[in-house]
C-alpha cells in the first residue's frame, strides 16, 4: 500500500542517476521494482523483437517524460542529505582555490618579471616604459 501512496505524490521522471537517457531507473523508481528487472525485460523484448521498436519506444520515452526535478539545497534541514549538492559546494570550492593559485602564480611571476635586473636594463637601455 505504500508504494500506491508513494506513486501518487511522486510523478513518472526520468532519473538523473540513470545509466543513459534514465528511463528505466525513472520506470523501477516509479514502479518500485528493481532497475535490473527493467532493463531485463528490455534486453528481452530488444533479442525476440529486433532494434527499432525497443529502440524507438525508449527514445520516444525519453522525449515525452520529464527529467527528474532538482532539488534545492535549502529545502532540506541538513545540507549533507543530498550529498549530490554537497559534492557540488566542494567541487566549487576546489575551482576556485585552483583559480585563485592559478592568478596568484601569474602575477608571481609578472612581479619577478617586472622587478629583475634585465627589465631594468631592457628598459633603461631600449626605451621599454
């Protein structure tokens, strides 16, 4: 009974953690099954009725359902639940500390560049400003 109760507040998606497109793994969450089930009965229907029509309808799927709506980060009370956005705070931490290093090394060496004692003569002696 809980999966009826559960499959009226949660819609048909396809899944972001799917394998390509995500419809089997939207079918096996909305249905409750397990995703191996689905893609077997796929994988049967795909050897005893050729490659267009599975193909097809999976494609056909794929266009008509939605994709499964992200979730914000405040919507949850602790923001290590969804480990997906969590992941995604760090990797944006780690890009902009590479950044910053990468800016920091430039303008190092623009320093060490502009106060050497060959600028100072290029400059002196070819009129460099």
């Amino acid at each position: 009974m809980s999966r009826f109760n559960s499959m009226s507040r949660r819609g048909l998606y396809r899944s972001r953690n799917g394998v390509i497109l995500g419809v089997f793994r939207g079918l096996a969450d909305y249905f409750d099954f397990s995703v191996f089930w689905i893609r077997a009965i796929a994988v049967i229907l795909f050897i005893f009725t050729g490659f267009w029509p599975v193909v097809g309808i999976y494609l056909l799927a794929a266009l008509l359902m939605k994709s499964d709506p992200a979730k914000s980060a405040a919507t949850g009370s602790n923001p290590r639940d969804n480990s997906r956005y969590h992941c995604m705070r760090n990797d944006a931490a780690e890009r902009m500390k590479r950044k910053w290093k990468h800016l920091e090394k430039r303008l190092n060496r623009m320093e060490d560049k502009a106060t050497s004692r060959e600028y100072d003569w290029n400059r002196r002696f070819h009129g460099y400003k």
